[in-house]
C-alpha cells in the first residue's frame, strides 16, 4: 500500500544553517572567527541529536548519515511518481540523486514519505548558481512518532532540500576508464 504524501515538509536546516556557512565564509575575521565558534557548537547540538535518535533510526538510515558527501557535484536527480514496486502494484514515489565526488559517482535512491520541498536559492557571496555542490547536510526523524527520516542537504547555491523517506538505497561506483577499450567490446560480443 502506498502512503499518503503529506507536504510540503520543512526545509530549513536545524544545525548546519546558510546564514551559519554565510558567516564563516565572511571577510570579517571577528564574524568568520564567530561563526568558526558557532561551527563547533552546530556539530556538538547535531551528534547529541544523533546520539538520541540512533536507536530508532534503520541501518540505511545511519549509513546515510554517516556519508561524507561535501563537495560532491550533482550531477542529476530524478523524481519517480508512484514508483513500481515490482510486483505490479503502484509503489512509493521516489528520488534519484547522482553525485560525483573525486572518483566515484552515488547514486542515493529514496523512497519518499512525503512531498519534497526546497528553500530558494540565496543569491550573493559565498553562494553560487555555477555549479552545484553538496555542502552539508542533516540526517532527522521525519517526526517523533517514528518509522520516517528527513534529509536536509545545504547546496553551494544556499537552497536547502528536504527529502523526507522511509528508506533510502546508497550506490557507489568508482569512475575508472577502461584499459583497454578494445578488449572491453570483445567481452560484450561474445
């Protein structure tokens, strides 16, 4: 049975704030040495929160948070309405992230539990449209009742994503040519 998608749900980052990442890029070293004090106390509030909810949150949950994924280039994403579930009843909607981050590409695949929803973009230093970045982001329990996550993702352009999920699958592939392209169209031809 697919459930309902309630939305939209809450964007705004709890720890890792853009007026945070704001700060600490400022010219002023007085705001950006505060904003570095500021910094230490967000990853204090945030690994208590996770300390107090890792119990209840799944293993996929708890691997996506403990992804470092900061600098990563999106490099699309992709939203699946009513996705098959396989077994030719309608599924959940769904969200394809895929990222390059050195050299590998994620792919992060979310069965979503409510509608998605996006601050906009912040226009202005250190913020940029050019490209888009990964820059932090929040694992959370979608509410206190349980059985639902948000993830809150903090982009190089200031727009905050809330992707609120019952699950989530993480994908990794290394980015490594060929050595012999030759050899690979052989083995595809046989």
């Amino acid at each position: 049975m697919r459930p309902p998608l309630d939305g939209p749900f809450d964007a705004a980052m709890q720890f890792f704030t853009p007026d945070l990442y704001t700060r600490f890029n400022s010219d002023d070293d007085d705001v950006a040495d505060q904003a570095n004090e500021d910094s230490e106390d967000a990853i204090r509030a945030y690994r208590a929160r996770l300390a107090d909810i890792q119990v209840r949150l799944t293993d996929q949950a708890m691997q996506l948070r403990n992804l470092c994924l900061h600098d990563a280039e999106l490099l699309s994403a992709a939203h699946v309405s009513n996705a098959w579930a396989g077994n030719g009843t309608a599924g959940q909607d769904a969200i394809t992230l895929t990222l390059r981050l050195d050299d590998n590409v994620y792919n992060l695949v979310y069965s979503l539990s409510a509608r998605i929803s996006e601050s906009p973009p912040i226009t202005g230093h250190p913020f940029s449209p050019v490209c888009m970045l990964w820059m932090y982001d929040e694992v959370d329990l979608a509410s206190e009742a349980g059985g639902a996550f948000v993830h809150r993702i903090l982009w190089s352009d200031g727009r905050v994503v809330a992707i609120p999920f019952t699950s989530v699958i993480i994908m990794v592939a290394p980015l490594e040519p060929p050595t012999n392209i030759a050899e690979d169209r052989l083995m595809f031809a046989t």
